[in-house]
C-alpha cells in the first residue's frame, strides 16, 4: 500500500460538479493499494499518517502530528500510485489492488483513521475527480507499506 501525504491548508474533492469532500487544515492523502496487500498494510499506513509529525510547534520545528494540530484528514484513492513506466510510456497498473480489493482496504483505512479521533474525508471510490489543495510548506511525504519486509 502507498501514500503520497501532503500537509495542506485546505484540500477538497469534486466529483460531476458536486463537492464530495473537503477539510481545512491537515492532511491530503493519495492512496493506493497493490495486489497482496493485506490488514498489516492498511494498520502500518493508518499508523504512520496519524503519527507523522509534519507540523510545526512553537519554535517552527515539525513535530506535531494532524491529531495534535486539531486538523483533518482527507483520503483520495489513487490507483495510478502503482503506474509502472519502466517499459514504453504508457503506465502498467498491473501491480494495482483489483477494484473490490482495493476499496475494500480504502474504506478500512478510513475507518482506522476514524477510530484514532480523526476527522476524516473522502473521494468518491473509482469516480473521476477533480482534487484542489492548497499545499503548506510544501510538505510532501511518501508512506509505502512494503518498505518494511
């Protein structure tokens, strides 16, 4: 599983013209899942993106986390993560959760983050949507679950 986070200012999704989702101060996370991802993937990426500390204290140090800051949380998923462009210059999606798969780990990914006390938002689970963020720092931080083993 991977996570592009990035810490924003405020961040929304559109969807058919309709907002969706949206947060003001926190975190826009880019999610994709690959095929074999399993619980211990989403639990290890739940973990990090309610732990990273990307905010500053009082001194201007990153050190605060999305939970410490009083902030939101804002999910998107984003198959392309896992876009292979080693070969030709069309991407691969063949390392890519399957559709059900993949929604199945998004919606518990939410749910972990909700049950840590986070206000989270989200997309629309395979809709073609328009993001807007306004990116403080900028801050961009990439979560990959498989780094571990």
């Amino acid at each position: 599983m991977r996570a592009v986070v990035q810490r924003v200012n405020e961040a929304s999704v559109t969807v058919d013209g309709e907002r969706v989702g949206g947060i003001e101060r926190g975190l826009l996370v880019y999610l994709g899942a690959a095929k074999g991802d399993e619980p211990k993937d989403v639990q290890y990426i739940a973990e990090k993106i309610s732990g990273l500390r990307v905010f500053p204290n009082d001194d201007g140090r990153m050190s605060l986390s999305v939970g410490d800051v009083g902030g939101a949380v804002l999910v998107v998923s984003q198959f392309t993560l896992f876009g292979d462009v080693r070969r030709g210059r069309r991407p691969s999606f063949d390392g890519a959760a399957d559709p059900e798969d993949a929604e199945r780990l998004y919606l518990e990914l939410v749910q972990r983050l909700r049950a840590k006390g986070l206000p989270v938002e989200t997309g629309t689970f395979r809709a073609m949507m328009v993001v807007q963020s306004s990116v403080d720092g900028p801050v961009t931080i990439q979560i990959d679950s498989r780094k571990l083993y």
